[in-house]
C-alpha cells in the first residue's frame, strides 16, 4: 500500500513540479530545452545525488560506501534504458490516441491519409533540431560515462583527484546549455509563456508572482524528496517478501525507484505534448549522474568495480550506443525508443549469475 501511495504521491507532486519549473524558466529568461535540461533535472536528480554525498561521506564501513557508488551506477542505467522505454511507450501511446480520435473525426475514414494522424508528439520527436540536440547530449554522457567506467578498474594514487575534473565536465555543460539564452519568435520576442499553463499555487493568475513560482517549486521537490526515500525504503523491504535479495533489490529495483521523478516527468510532458521537454529532462538528469555522483565517488571511495558494476556500465553504454546509432540514421521513433527499455531486462538476466 505504502509503494501505491508513494508512487501517486511522486506522480502528483511531478505535475506541480514540471508546472512551476516552466515558469520558473520563463521567469529565469532561458530557453525550453535548458528547462528540460538543467532546471528540471537539477531538480530530480538532487535527491539521489544527496543519497550518494551521504552514502561516500558518512559510510563507516567500505560496504556503507560502495552503496554511494552503486547508485552512481545505477542511475544512469535506469535512465538510459527505463526512462526513455517509458518515454517511447507514451509517444505511441499518445500517436495511437490522436489516430483514434482523428478516424472518429473522420466517420471511420483511414487517417493514414490524412495531415492530422500526424500527432505533435510524432512530429517533435522527428524534429531534426530536437534529435540533433539529444544526440549531443548522448555524445556527452558517453564519452564521461566510458572514462568513469574505466577509472573503476584501474588503481593508481591520484585517481581521487579526477573527481573535480567530472563537476569541472559538468559546468561546462552547464554553461553551454544556459548560453542558449530564452525562445523568441520571428519578432524576437520572448514566446515560452504562450503554451504555459497556470501557475497551480495561483491558477487564477495570468502571470503568477515569482514568490508563488519559486515556494511550488521548492514544496513539489520537498514532496518527491520525501517520497521518493519512502518509496526506496518500502522497496527494499518488499524485495525480500517476494523472494528477491537484497542484492537484487539494491541493483535492479532501487535505480528504477530512484529515477521515478524523472520518469514521471517524462510521463507528464509526453502527455502535454511538451516532448522535447520530455527527452531533454531525462537527457539532462543522465548528464548530471554521470558527473556529480561520479566526482562525490571518486573523491571519497576506492572507485573500484566489482563484475556486477562493470556489467551495469557495459549495459548503458550498449544502451546510449543503440540511441545514438538510430539518431544517426534519422529513424528516432516512440518504439525505436521503447526499445530501449530491452536493455534493462538484458541487465537483469545477466545480473542475477554474478551475484549468485
């Protein structure tokens, strides 16, 4: 029950969240997809990068620790393969909605001949702009991600270090995200607030105060925070009861249950038709746990992977190598992206032998 009430807890509080966060961007003055990027991943992914502070900084033993570094693992995995199959599952979810909807329009008539059965959710996933810029954004994490995996299977005295050069990577992105500047339209005038809904907190306003923006902002975060640590804890507790280990549970359940906000949000943006908003926050929160957690690890752990952890790495980075592989070739769709999904379940049939 306490997993159910978690779960919808972490979904509503989503909605508040991802509503705020669009008008904190537009109140910020930089652009939609740095929304997608940097706020709102920023925002989601703090929780599970405080999980990992604690774990690395406070651990009194090495297994204390390496909990830190699991989650600096998993992380990633789940969002380069859950968070975008969840993704790729609504955007045919949602085109298969407007085709109903467009032959019921039409008394039955066939929608694949008609403008409309194009939905908007298609329509900005085929973008060249939006996959050009997603692909980047895998480029990036793939190239951290291989030097964090490698660094976990060698040993040398400055390995520590290293760590400042993963928060260095990630300022850069930072920077050249934020450079984007805000959305303008052919006047160059600022167009982000035109497809805003109303602020929750004050949804009679047109144009809410920036105090109302920022306090559901920072309540809808609190929320998921809470939530989420709930949610983790029902979980490992629950593994057990149905026959899993906790081993099993720390590295294939907890990821997922980590990642939900992220996957929650995806959720509520492809449902709005806000995809790009959608791909970008997830895009954004793998770039944030390939760095952050990674510089907390390396600065306060061994940094070294036992086979469980290296089998998590080659598996995201398969993963990333399949998107970018489709991106390339212009054929990103809401199943090519379901697809990716496939890769977990690859994960959790290669998992449980090297535990065992």
């Amino acid at each position: 029950m306490l997993l159910i009430v978690c779960a919808v807890v972490i979904y509503l509080a989503c909605e508040w969240f991802v509503n705020a966060v669009e008008w904190l961007g537009l109140r910020l003055k930089v652009g939609k997809t740095a929304v997608g990027t940097i706020l709102a991943a920023f925002g989601t992914a703090l929780p599970e990068s405080v999980v990992t502070l604690v774990a690395v900084t406070t651990g009194a033993t090495a297994e204390a620790k390496d909990i830190g570094v699991g989650a600096a693992m998993g992380g990633p995995l789940a969002l380069g393969t859950v968070a975008y199959g969840v993704t790729g599952a609504m955007l045919v979810l949602q085109r298969r909605k407007k085709r109903a909807m467009v032959l019921a329009a039409a008394g039955g008539g066939s929608a694949d001949q008609s403008p409309a059965d194009q939905s908007p959710v298609e329509e900005a996933l085929c973008s060249a702009e939006v996959t050009a810029r997603l692909a980047k954004d895998q480029h990036w994490f793939l190239a951290i991600f291989v030097v964090k995996v490698a660094l976990g299977l060698v040993a040398f005295a400055f390995k520590p270090a290293l760590g400042l050069l993963f928060f260095a990577a990630y300022a850069v992105y930072f920077w050249r995200e934020m450079r984007g500047g805000p959305d303008t339209n052919e006047a160059g005038e600022h167009d982000q607030g035109e497809d805003l809904a109303p602020l929750k907190l004050q949804s009679k306003a047109t144009s809410p105060a920036t105090w109302a923006v920022v306090t559901q902002t920072v309540a809808a975060l609190a929320v998921i925070f809470a939530a989420s640590q709930l949610f983790v804890k029902q979980l490992e507790a629950v593994g057990p009861m149905i026959g899993l280990s906790s081993a099993v549970t720390a590295l294939l359940l907890a990821p997922i249950a980590t990642e939900l906000p992220e996957i929650m949000n995806a959720i509520i943006w492809v449902r709005q038709g806000k995809t790009e908003l959608a791909l970008a926050n997830i895009s954004g929160a793998m770039m944030i746990q390939a760095t952050v957690p990674s510089g907390l690890g390396l600065l306060f752990t061994s940094w070294h992977f036992d086979n469980a952890l290296l089998w998590s790495g080659l598996v995201t980075m398969a993963a990333i190598v399949y998107l970018l592989a489709t991106m390339r070739a212009g054929k990103l769709s809401g199943v090519r992206l379901g697809t990716a999904a496939l890769f977990y379940i690859v994960f959790a049939i290669g998992l449980v032998p090297l535990i065992n």
